[in-house]
C-alpha cells in the first residue's frame, strides 16, 4: 500500500483517477468485462451543445452515471452511447443573430441552405466544453461514437418513425386554432406551450357593441350596447359574434351618460351588474335569459371591406356553453381565428371568418393606421392593445379598461408572447391511442413515485392530438410528397426516396429534399414535398429506434432490449420528452418505451431564484470539481430533494460541510487504516471473511451489511435520495464511534489476536464500502479499493451483496441504547462541570440490560469504574455519581499529564509508531507522586520506553498547569529501538 496523506486533497486524487481510467481504458473495460451478460439498456436525452453544462446538466448527468455503473456492477452490460440534439428553434435562433436576421422572410431572402449551413456550423459549438465537463465530472459515456439527431442514419429513423404512425391511421392535417410564435412564424405543440408560461400585465377592456334594433324610453330613442369583456384586445379586429350562455339571467341597465347627458342602456349578466356598475346610479329595465337576446344584430366596431364569407351571418348574439359569470359581463366577444372555443362555435354557427394577421402577428392591410402593427411586440406587449383602445375611445365604443395580471404562454426559446391563432398543421391522433398509452403507463416505475399518477399521469389523462408540422428550416423533414390532384405519397427511406426520383439522397434536410420531386402513380403528375419540417419533439420521441438506425441496422439488438430500462432527465420532461416517447412508442409498438425512470427538479441559485449568466448567480461546475472534488458535488446534488423532483438552491457552504464531514470521515479512516497497517507490515486480502467475536466489529460489520441491504434495495427501486443519504450515518458510525473505540487495538503487540481482528474488521468494511460507494463516489472508492487490493479497478468488480448472517440487529439496537446512555451521561458530566479525562465512581442506567462487553464501552466513554443496571423501563435513564475521591481525583490528573503528552508527541512531530524517552519535573509533591504511581499506565499510552524524574537535557519540553499546579515535560526518540 502506498502511503497516504492525511490533509485530504481530493481533486488532486480525482485527477490521478482520471488519467489512470483512461490510459486504462477502465470504462471500455467495464462493458467488455460483461461480455455475454444480459444488456441493460439506458437511454440518454440529448443535450444541445449551444452552451456550456451548467448545474442542472451536471444533476442529470450524475443520475445517468450512479445507475448505470451500479447495472453494471450487478453484472449487467451496459453501453453509455451519448448524443446531440441539433435541430430546431433553439439552433435557429442562434444562426438567426449570427447572420443578423430578425425575421422569417430574410432567411427566405438568403436562401435555406444558407440559413441551414449557418445552423449546422453552430451545433458542435460547445462539444469541447461539454466533454471537458463531463470527463471531469466521472461520467462514463461513449462520446467518440454517438448520434447527433442532424445525421443522416438518424434522420432516416425518423422518417421511418413518421411512416409507421401513418400507415396506421395515426396521422393527419387539419385545421385548427393553434399556438403560434409571431417571431418564429411556426405552430407549438401542447407541450411546448405548456412549457411557457409567464405572470404578464396586459389590457383588458369592456367594449359596446351597439345593437341595431335596441328598444325605445318614453323620453325618446335610447341606444343600447351590449358590453363585452376581453383580455386581448387585439382580437377585436376579429370579432363576428357575441356569445352569451343560454340560461344566464341578463339584465338591461338604464342611466344617464356623463357626457351628453342623454340616457343609454347597456345589456350584461344580472351576476355582474354590480362588480361592473359598482356606485354607478341605473335603473333595471329589463331582465332575462340569455335565449331571448340570440338573433339580435350589432353594429360591427371595424369597417370591413375585404370579401368575407358568410358574412350574413355575422355580427350577432349567439350561445355558447362556455359562457360564464365569473368575471368580466358574462357576453363573450367571439374571434373564431383567434381561440378554439370561437373557432368551433364559428363553425357550428356558421359564422364569418376574419383573420385580420399573418402568422407574423403584424395586422393586415385595410385596417387604417391600425394596419402594420405588431399585435404583441415582445418588447412592448401592451403597446398596440393601447392604440386599439385609443380606436375604440375615439368611436364611443370604450366603456371600461384597466390593466389585467395573467399568466400568458410565451415561446420556450425566443421569449416572443404566443398568439391563438387558426392555421393548418400535420397532427399524430394521440387521442386514438390514449386509452392505450394510460394502460401501458400503469407498468411504468417512477422515481419519485407521485410523478406517475401526477404530473406525467393528468397530463397523459388530458392529451390532445399532437401537432408536429412546423414552419420552420433546420430539422428533419415531414416525408410528404403530394400532387396537385390530391394524390399522397409518404417516403420511409433513403432508397424508398431514390428509387422514386432516381437520384442519389445523402442530405434530407429541408434545402435539398424540397428540390425532390418525382411522378405521381396517379396521374403522371409532379409530387412535390410539402414545406414542413418536423417538430424537434418527434426527433427526440424517436430515439429509441433513431440513435442506433433502427430498422435499417441492429434490429435484433434493438428488438432484444427494447423497452429501456432506465431513463432519466428534469420535471418538465413529463409533458415533453417522457411523453413523447411514450406517445410513439405505444402508437408503433403498443409497448412503453422505458421501465424506470428518475425525475429531477430544477437547481437554483441559492438565493432560489433561476441560474442565471448574466447574474452570475451560481458557481461554476468546472471551479466546484477543482475546489472540492467532483466526488463530492455528487453526493450533494444525490443526496438532495432535487433527485426527487424537487427544485433545490445551490449552496456552496454546503459542498463545504459534505467535504469536512463525510468525506473527511472517509478518508480519514482509510488513512488510519493505511498508517498502522504500514507499520505493522499487514496484508488482506478482499475475498477474506469477516470471522471476529470482538462486539465492537460485529456491530459495525452488521451496520455494514444493513447498510448494503438498504443501498442494494434503493438502487433496485431507483430510489437514489434514499441510497445516498444512507452513507452518511454509516461512515460517521465507521470514523467516530468503531475507530475512535478500536484506535488502542492497533497498538498491541503484533501477535495480538484481538489486534488482528482490529485490522481484518476495517480492511473487510473498507473493502465493501469502497464497492458500495463506486457509483455514488467513483473517484475515492477507486482511490481506496486500488490502493488495498491487487485488483485493477472497483468498477471492474461486482457490487457487494448482503451478508445476512452477519446482521444482528438486537446488536445494532442494543450499541443505539449505549451511545444514548453516554450521550446523556457526558451531558450530566458538563453540567456539573466535570472533564471527561476526570474518572467518576459509578453509573447506573434503566432501559433494556446490556452485556457486560456493552457496559464496558460506557466505562470507558464516560470515564466511570462501575456500571450498573437500574432496572426494565421503556426509556432510557441514567444516574452518575459525581463525588470525586482523593484517588479518582490523581487518576484525572495521570489522564490530564497523558493529553498533553501525546499533544506533545504530535508538536514534535513523532510518527505514532515512535518510541519516546520521557522526563518530568515539578515543584509539586502531588504531580511527582501522579506520575510516579500510574507511571506504567503512562508509558502505555504514549508509547515510551523510559520515564525518569528530572529536567535534564532533551528534544522537546513544556511547561503545564495541571490542578493548579505546575510540572515540566520533557520527550524524545528513542533511536535504539
């Protein structure tokens, strides 16, 4: 064994692992090893390499080391295959500003495969950053040969993926009202929606919408408006109808207008007159259902010029189910290219259809000055809101506004606020296959377990048919070829492709497919492709089948460990990712797509707000491995909440605390070992069993094995929170109380049974603990297990199991009682004010009777002659007798000579195997007699071979006070030893 150093420098030993890993290609070795054993397959979610890891990458990426090495542990073959989001709007973006384009149409003007070479050239951008990070974290992942989803052999997968749904009936275009991004002019799925909600403030008005054929007062004609409340007054421009509920009572209120001072009546729901009138003065004139005003015509707020169909039906009051009277006036302006709600009932009504913007969000030509705006500029959202009510003013058609908090969806990579819109998209008819994709979910084991009837499970319960079309440049292709008479093609290969057009296919990105054409088989036409490309999400869905270009190579290796076993990534992927997969692979396979799965919350500053560059809120992952070891920050992040879907804040004081207290535990037990092992010359060997009677190594061999039990059966569950944390108990168990109770054991003499024991004990749990703790911390168990066995890698070896012989419980209940005797005990000494070196005479205790070995240890831990036992009770008491004799009280003293002795020793810097000479001096009568009469007991502890009276000359000396009393001591080597 090498020596070690005891000051602990772990990123120094980390460093020396990394390299020893890789010259010795361990990780390849891991895989090799398993040869002929049963594959257990992992998938990885990709990451995009447009940035730097940061510390919510680096909680995934520990999840998907700790389970995999433990899999392979347990003897299973394990490949880590790595791979690369590429395409999609979050690389777009990025080309976008690099070539300084801010809009949909300049990329048309430079061209797509411009556009889409920009795209490729920053994919990789960060690929260094992100292995450099990795490697240093002791994740083990095949990075040299993995997929990158903008391949070739990937993208064929995808297709074939798209060519499977299809020829199921799965897939299909209509016309819907959507989420769009005015920016990057393309639809959103539900999820990616989902995934951007923010708190905004935004206008909200009531507006008049005057009816053509109002009722008459005594006093003359009054006009009458219905009100009407909106929280996107944009969407007025749209406005073909109002919706009020069928059986909702509705009043008609008559007062007196401020301005003119004529009377005018206003129709809302009797339920809000009061929130909407507040201290107003009006009158009822009028009161009933919702039916009676159906058919009724209103003036239209803008002037239409354009060719509307059906617009004979327009601009009247209709019903609607979803009319309540919960806020606003209970009448629901209706935009049918602005909401699904509308959308329908415009059909069902047969209502005109006026979709006054572009997919770009800017209003159309023939709206006056309105015309050209943005209806929600991201910088401004309320800037055109407050010109349309300037409008609405301007024509006496503004009854009520004010400023309105809501949570509004925004796009998930550019941050523009999303706008409802009625277009035509690709959809896949997920709710055809719902039921099925609820039954197969059942079988799905979820870490933490609430997940699954949760969040991922009423998502599951609520899922809509999937929009997959996108508007965009940069990702894989829909493989639609169409004709203009109608006639559809779908292509699911390369070859399909070119045995259709008799051209050689090695790029199906957008801006060479699009210039694919070949003959319809219908009418000798052209097909042509349709312009769309694919949701990223369906990339990602395909991964089981597209990382390993599945069908068209491995198709038996795929079909043998499909599901996967594990996966894992953060809590929004339970409506993304974990969905996805789960959508196509119960469409394709009628199987779920994986077995297990970890959720992750998300890492926060520690000031709990989001982690942010600009901020520069958090540390560093790269300074944190450098400062504390990446060992460490691993248990951290898997010993936290955040490995059980909760969001945690990043502490660094706390990376601090598990460094000086586990970890220092750790390894100051193995140098103990390491040190006296050396000295005496001892030699295990890791297949020894444990075969000691002492109680001290029964007991925390037993605590060993539960505690293998405990990691074994968390790590079965994927319950990693609970594995984790289990170490800490266990190694302060190991360092404070079995090491700290065994330390006079190793000094012994060298043929000393019960020092053997000592030594056979610690070299047994050092060896297993180092198994245990591989996947968790595979820096320092590698440090540990290489440095006591011959053996060339801890993670070459087969994960320990539970030797249940071994465990005593009784034991491990009954060593609990004795540390709470001495706890309490050590606590009645410091309220008396009496040192824990000062014997006492005597000690009783009631609770559960212990041996006479368990009694023995509190003698020594609290320093009494006599233990004695009080009697059965359900809780545990203890009585200490403090009255000092004139011999306990000299004893004390010996005790108090020996510390500072042996403080001594270390200021000199004596090895702890170095035989000392001793001198003494005092003035004191007392002190010289102390010494004199346990003069024996003295030289035990620390190690000296001689002890004399007199202040003669010699290596080290100081002087100390000891009951008041002065003595001078003196020590040396004694070189003849």
């Amino acid at each position: 064994m090498k020596k070690v150093d005891s000051s602990m420098d772990l990123p120094k030993v980390e460093e020396g692992v990394l390299k020893f890993w890789d010259e010795n290609k361990i990780f390849e070795k891991s895989i090799k090893n398993r040869e002929g054993c049963p594959e257990y397959s992992f998938y990885d979610g990709p990451p995009f390499a447009t940035g730097t890891p940061h510390n919510g990458h680096i909680v995934a990426s520990t999840m998907k080391d700790v389970v995999p090495r433990f899999w392979a542990m347990k003897g299973k073959k394990v490949e880590r295959k790595w791979g690369w989001d590429c395409h999609g709007l979050p690389i777009e973006n990025i080309a976008e500003k690099a070539l300084g384009i801010t809009s949909k149409k300049q990329i048309e003007e430079i061209g797509v495969e411009k556009f889409n070479d920009a795209c490729r050239s920053k994919v990789l951008e960060y690929v260094g950053e992100w292995k450099s990070v990795i490697h240093r974290l002791g994740r083990w992942a095949d990075m040299e040969n993995s997929y990158k989803t903008m391949d070739l052999s990937y993208m064929e997968s995808v297709w074939w993926t798209f060519k499977q749904l299809w020829d199921k009936g799965l897939i299909y275009e209509g016309y819907r009202s959507m989420h769009i991004c005015p920016r990057c002019e393309t639809t959103l799925s539900q999820s990616e929606v989902a995934e951007g909600y923010k708190d905004i403030k935004d206008l909200s008005v009531i507006a008049k919408f005057e009816l053509l054929d109002g009722p008459s007062t005594g006093s003359g004609q009054a006009r009458t408006y219905i009100l009407a409340w909106t929280t996107t007054p944009w969407t007025l421009l749209g406005n073909v109808a109002l919706a009020v509920g069928s059986k909702v009572k509705y009043v008609t209120i008559e007062k007196k207008d401020e301005e003119s001072g004529k009377l005018v009546r206003f129709i809302l729901a009797k339920d809000r007159v009061k929130e909407v009138f507040k201290e107003d003065q009006f009158s009822v004139v009028n009161e009933s259902d919702g039916d009676s005003l159906v058919g009724k015509k209103y003036a239209p707020i803008f002037d239409h010029t354009e060719d509307i169909p059906n617009i004979e039906n327009g601009w009247q009051v209709v019903t609607a189910d979803f009319v309540t009277t919960e806020e606003g006036t209970g009448v629901v302006h209706i935009a049918p290219a602005f909401g699904e709600d509308d959308m329908n009932l415009g059909k069902e009504k047969d209502l005109p259809f006026i979709q006054h913007i572009g997919m770009d969000g800017i209003i159309k030509p023939g709206y006056g000055d309105l015309s050209g705006l943005n209806v929600k500029p991201a910088e401004d959202v309320q800037k055109t809101d407050v010109e349309i009510i300037k409008y609405l003013a301007a024509k006496g058609l503004l009854f009520f506004k004010e400023k309105y908090e809501h949570s509004y969806p925004h796009c998930w990579r550019c941050d523009t606020p999303l706008l409802n819109y009625a277009t035509s998209s690709w959809f896949v008819s997920v709710e055809k296959i719902k039921d099925k994709a609820l039954e197969l979910a059942k079988d799905i084991n979820w870490s933490p377990n609430h997940v699954k009837s949760g969040r991922f499970g009423k998502w599951l319960e609520g899922a809509r048919d999937w929009s997959i079309s996108r508007q965009r440049y940069w990702a894989s292709c829909m493989p639609i070829w169409k004709c203009e008479c109608g006639e559809i093609k779908v292509v699911g290969s390369v070859k399909e492709l070119e045995d259709l057009s008799g051209e050689k296919i090695v790029d199906i990105h957008k801006h060479v497919v699009d210039n694919v054409t070949f003959k319809c088989e219908k009418c000798n036409g052209e097909m042509k492709r349709v312009p769309d490309v694919l949701d990223t999400w369906f990339d990602s869905g395909s991964m089981p089948y597209a990382q390993n270009h599945y069908p068209f190579e491995g198709k038996e290796k795929f079909e043998s460990t499909f599901p996967a076993e594990f996966i894992a990534e953060g809590v929004d992927q339970t409506r993304a990712w974990f969905y996805y997969l789960h959508v196509i692979s119960t469409a394709i396979f009628e199987k779920p797509a994986y077995k297990n799965v970890i959720v992750n919350g998300i890492v926060l500053a520690e000031d709990g707000k989001k982690m942010s560059k600009r901020l520069q809120n958090y540390p560093d992952p790269m300074e944190m491995f450098h400062k504390y070891g990446a060992d460490v920050v691993r248990y951290y992040l898997m010993s936290s909440p955040v490995v059980a879907a909760e969001n945690m804040n990043f502490a660094e004081k706390e990376l601090n605390e598990i460094s000086r207290g586990l970890f220092r535990m750790l390894w100051n037990s193995y140098s103990f070992f390491v040190l006296y092992a050396d000295i005496d010359g001892y030699q295990g060997s890791p297949s020894k069993e444990f075969a000691s009677e002492n109680i001290l190594d029964k007991w925390i061999v037993s605590e060993l094995e539960m505690l293998v039990e405990e990691v074994d059966g968390s790590m079965e569950k994927y319950n990693l929170l609970k594995a984790t944390r289990s170490f800490q108990g266990f190694v302060d168990n190991l360092s404070n109380w079995y090491i700290r109770r065994s330390r006079k054991r190793f000094w012994k003499s060298e043929n000393d049974d019960d020092k053997n024991n000592a030594y056979d004990t610690l070299y047994y749990i050092l060896i297993k603990l180092s198994k245990l703790m591989a996947p968790f911390a595979p820096f320092i168990s590698e440090e540990i297990f290489k440095n006591l066995t011959d053996e060339e890698s801890v993670h070459l070896t087969d994960f320990p199991h539970t030797e249940k012989e071994l465990i005593d419980k009784k034991l491990n209940n009954a060593m609990q009682d004795v540390r709470k005797i001495v706890e309490i005990g050590l606590s009645a000494r410091s309220e008396n004010g009496i040192k824990v070196r000062q014997p006492l005479a005597g000690i009783k205790y009631s609770g559960s009777k212990l041996n006479d070995a368990l009694e023995e240890i509190i003698a020594e831990e609290v320093n009494i002659k006599q233990v004695d036992f009080a009697g059965e009770s359900d809780k545990i008491s203890v009585q200490l007798d403090t009255v000092i004799s004139e011999e306990l009280k000299q004893e004390g003293s010996a005790r108090e000579i020996i510390r500072q002795l042996q403080v001594m020793r270390k200021k000199a810097g004596f090895e702890v195997s170095d035989r000392i000479k001793m001198r003494y001096g005092s003035d004191s009568s007392y002190l010289n007699d102390v010494v004199s009469r346990y003069k024996e007991s003295i030289a035990k502890e620390i190690l000296a071979i001689d002890i004399q009276e007199g202040r003669t000359e010699i290596e080290y000396s100081e002087e100390f006070s000891v009951e008041k009393e002065n003595i001078w001591l003196g020590i040396s080597k004694e070189v003849n030893v």
